[in-house]
C-alpha cells in the first residue's frame, strides 16, 4: 500500500490535469476505502505496453491509461530509436477529434523538436488515411496519428508508421506503413528509459512546421487521378447514395473527393456528421457493430431513391457498405465488399503485375479470382500491417472492412479511397441496370460460392481466451459441418521462414476438403477479452447457394460449440 500511494502521489506532481482525481483517491484509499484502492491498484499496475498497435487504452491517471505523461514519455523513446537510426528524423503527426487527441498532438510535436527532430504537426484533425498518405508524400520517418480508430469514447490511442529511412533494405516493402515486430520491441525499449526516469522529457516551445489543408488537397487529387486512369465511369452523379462517419472526423475530406471524382451531393446523415468524441448516437463506434447504421437506415428510408449506403469508422480507415435487398437494407460483409474491389481492380492488377493479397481469415474467394484473371495472390497473417509488406502489393483486404485499393498513395487500409472505387462500380451498374447484389451472385456463379461469418465469445480475460484455445489444440474437433476428415493447421507452430517474417500466431484452422467445403479458424485475441472464430464455407461453381447455406448453419452451431468449448 506504502508503494502504491507513493506511486499515485509522484503521478500527481507529473500530471495536472489528473491531480484532483488522484488526490481523492489517495485520501479515499488512506481512509481504507475498497474502491480507491482497487481504482489505484488498476491505474498503478503496470506500464501502457507499446506494441505493433502503438498504444491504445482509456484515458485517465497512471502508467496504465492514457494520458500527457504516458505520451510524452512515448514520443522521447520513439524519437531516440528515430535519431540512433537517420540524422534530423522528419516526424509527420496527425489527430482526431476524440477527448485528448490534440493536446497529445502537440506536446509529441513539442518532445520531438525538442529531441532534434523536424516536425509536422497536421492543423486540425485529420482521417487516418490522410496522415498516412502524408508520411509517404512528404517523405517523412516518421508517421504517428493520434486515434483510437473505433474503440470506446474512453479511450485514445498512438498509432506509429515508419518511412523508408527508418525500415531499410529489409523491409523495404513495410515502408510507410505501421510498425511490426521486433521494431514495436526495439522502441518499447527506448521508451523503458523514459518510464524509469526521474523527469518527463523536455518540451519546445515552438519550432515545428504546421500542415495546412494543402495536404487534404494533395490527397485528394491523388486518390481523384488514380480513379480516373483505370475507369471512365460517366455516372457517378447519378448515384444516390447516404454517407455517416459516425461522429468521427471522415466527412469534409471524404464529401470534397466524392465531389472532385464527379459524384453527385451525398446525403448526410445529420445527426452523425459533426466530429463529437462522445459519440451519442450509437453505443459502439464501429461500423461493425449491430446498431451502428441504424440512422443511416432511417435516413436512407426516407429518400426512396437511396441506392447504397456508405459508412466510416471514426478515423474513416474502415468501410463498411449497405445496399437495398428485397425492400430491406442489408450491410455487406467485408469478405463481400473486399471480393466486389478485387474484382474492379484484378485488371489494373494484371496490366502492372501487381499482386492481390488479404489476411488468412478472409474468404479464399479472392485467391481464386485472381488465379482466374492470373494475378498472383497472396495470404497473410491478421493485420493490415502484414498486408501492407507484400511486395508488388496492389489491392489488399482483411474481412474487419479493411482495404487498400491504393497502397502506392497509401500503405495501409484507406476507407475513403475504397468507398469511392466501390461507388464508381455501383454508378457503372445502375447505368447498366444492375446492382451490386446481382454482380456478386454473378462473381459467386464464376468462381463458386462462399459465405463467411465470425463468432466472437467472451471470456474474462485475454490469457483465459489463450488458454482456451490450447485446450482446443490439444482435444481438437473430430468433424466439421458434419464432414470429416479434417485438415488442421497449427498456426503457433509455423516453419521457420515464416516464423522469422510474421513470429507465432496462436491461431488453429480446421477445414475439410469436401465438394462444400467447410473452415473453422479459431484464435484468442490479442487485446479484447474474447474468442474469435472465422467461419467459411465455399463450393464449387454451379453448386446452389442453399446447399453452401444449410453449410454454414451447421458450422455455425458447432463454432459455438467449440467455442464455447463444451
């Protein structure tokens, strides 16, 4: 106890705007209040860890939220792993509109300059695709973007990139896009230091260069070009379509490149346009989430002519997409939407030999359009920063409504500039009279059928996830959809050359190798306390699409059986 407050009261010198709230909890604690003690203990457990996501955690006091102090202290370590590796390091920093963002913007601004780096500090809040794209278009080695993506509004978060500079010869093909292992260990290091220091690290007062909207102007006519050299598409104006960025920070960017790629006005769902951190209208911030369209939905409703409806996550990386289906509005799964982009982009893809990728989970209906159009494919790990490294990369996609259509302007997932090659394919069809529904029934009769579904299972903790699933790999399932044998595939014990490129998953895939094939992926994971598993079942062409459905009922009540692991 002696420890822990004196812990509290040294925080508290560091950090003024939560000095109140430790100083309650300290005289509540002292006074043997169980509640205290149990909220200092949790603030006071441990350091934020730095990994491949950067830092991401809810805000609040203490080396285990987010907060000035934890970010300072992350951007002093960062910029001395910058410095050891390239002289005057240029850092490119943006930030949303969530509760922190900016400040935690400037003061890094002000550490970095500080450090010796030349620093360039966004003007107001940009779409993460945006900071992205600058890292890149302003050569800089550094790209760090304040955000929690589509987290809780507790929370804030420190995503990190890293220009060719700074990866080298190595991991040339990871330029400009989000850090992996062992770089995120390498840095957590050098911040380490400035954890067990005695003083924060020093502040500028001036000294970094502002970027002005120029930089959205740039992006902009860059994602505008690329649209116009593959396609010609005379319609898009013609396509009535309903946007919502979720409170998030995606509409004036996104409403000015519809604009300049020929669309016409998007009708805005009001209530969700104006950037507002807490997010009143939805209780989950993500596009995925049950609920999350709702007032899109209505909003669509209400204009009758509505062909299809566009959503953002509060950073605008992530699309997710609804179109009209027998008088009612359904959302597109990322596998759909992902096959419907492959398919737009496969003859851009082969023109260039460019290569189409998406992570293990996904649907394997890209891999066969690509061998049908013979564009080479390829499979990564989970994560769009695995994607982001295949070399030749041209369009990639993870079924969490990821995408990158143009990983050359920028190397991560982009839902502004996949929303608008989506948009241009649906003007296409209704010019032609048809939907994106009836282009994919006609891909799904080209290639075969498949459908995809996830199932997520809580548990009380992440390490209770992990030990669940090693349970699993050691009694494994002796059928799947009814069919046997199975293939299985131990995704913890990878060879090692893969070992060595992506480290150990602790991830298993059971499949069959039927006339309707059926796969089961199951993995813990990694930040949420929750079991996921990925389901697919996928026939050949011709096969009737309720076959593949009375599949995938079946899979879906043994998933949760093993996942539940009854």
């Amino acid at each position: 106890m002696d420890e822990l407050l004196t812990a509290a009261e040294a925080w508290a010198a560091l950090d003024p705007q939560y000095a109140d709230v430790l100083t309650q909890e300290i005289a509540a604690a002292k006074a043997g209040e169980d509640w205290a003690i149990t909220s200092l203990t949790a603030r006071f457990a441990g350091y934020l860890t730095f990994g491949t996501a950067g830092l991401r955690a809810p805000l609040g006091p203490g080396p285990a939220h987010m907060n000035r102090v934890v970010v300072r202290r992350a951007a002093a370590g960062l910029a001395d792993f910058a410095l050891e590796r390239c002289n005057q390091p240029v850092v490119v920093i943006g930030y949303d509109a969530r509760h922190g963002s900016k400040d935690f913007a400037i003061d890094s601004a002000a550490v970095f300059t500080a450090a010796g780096c030349r620093v360039k500090l966004m003007a107001t809040t940009v779409p993460t695709p945006v900071l992205a794209f600058a890292l890149k278009h302003l050569q800089a080695d550094v790209g760090i973007m304040v955000t929690a993506s589509h987290n809780p509004p507790t929370d804030n978060g420190y995503k990190v990139y890293l220009g060719a500079r700074l990866v080298g010869d190595n991991d040339s093909a990871g330029a400009y896009a989000q850090i992996t292992s062992p770089t995120d260990e390498e840095i957590s290091q050098h911040i380490e230091r400035w954890n067990l220091a005695d003083e924060l690290p020093p502040l500028a007062e001036s000294g970094w260069e502002e970027v002005t909207s120029h930089i959205v102007d740039d992006y902009i006519e860059a994602v505008t070009a690329f649209l116009e050299a593959p396609y010609a598409s005379t319609n898009r104006s013609e396509l009535n379509i309903v946007y919502t960025p979720l409170h998030g920070v995606g509409a004036a960017v996104f409403c000015q490149l519809m604009e300049s790629a020929g669309f016409g006005t998007l009708s805005l769902v009001g209530q969700q346009v104006e950037p507002d951190p807490t997010f009143p209208t939805v209780a989950f911030p993500n596009p995925e989430e049950p609920g999350a369209l709702d007032l899109a939905i209505s909003t669509a409703d209400s204009l009758p002519d509505t062909d299809i409806i566009i959503a953002h996550d509060p950073d605008a990386d992530r699309l997710a997409v609804a179109v009209p289906v027998a008088g009612e509005w359904r959302r597109l799964s990322g596998d759909q939407v992902g096959l419907l982009l492959g398919a737009r982009l496969m003859p851009r893809l082969l023109d260039e030999g460019l290569i189409a990728a998406n992570s293990v989970v996904s649907a394997p209906q890209l891999a066969e359009l690509a061998t049908l159009h013979g564009v080479a494919h390829q499979v990564t790990p989970t994560g769009f920063k695995w994607i982001c490294r295949v070399k030749n990369l041209g369009y990639g996609y993870e079924e969490a409504l990821g995408y990158a259509v143009a990983p050359h302007l920028v190397n991560d997932k982009d839902g502004m500039s996949a929303a608008v090659i989506l948009a241009d394919l649906a003007a296409e069809l209704k010019a032609e009279d048809r939907t994106l529904v009836e282009y994919l029934v006609e891909l799904n009769q080209l290639i075969g059928p498949t459908l995809t579904d996830q199932v997520s299972v809580p548990v009380e903790t992440p390490g209770v996830g992990a030990t669940l699933v090693e349970n699993l790999r050691t009694n494994p399932p002796l059928t799947l959809a009814g069919q046997s044998p199975l293939r299985t595939v131990d995704y913890h014990s990878l060879d090692a050359e893969l070992a060595q490129e992506y480290g150990p998953m602790n991830m298993l895939e059971f499949s069959t190798e039927a006339l309707v094939a059926a796969r089961l992926m199951i993995r813990p994971s990694g930040t949420e306390p929750k079991v996921k598993c990925y389901l697919s079942v996928s026939a050949a062409p011709g096969t009737a699409l309720e076959t593949v459905q009375a599949a995938m009922e079946r899979l879906r009540d043994e998933a949760a059986n093993f996942a539940n692991f009854e």
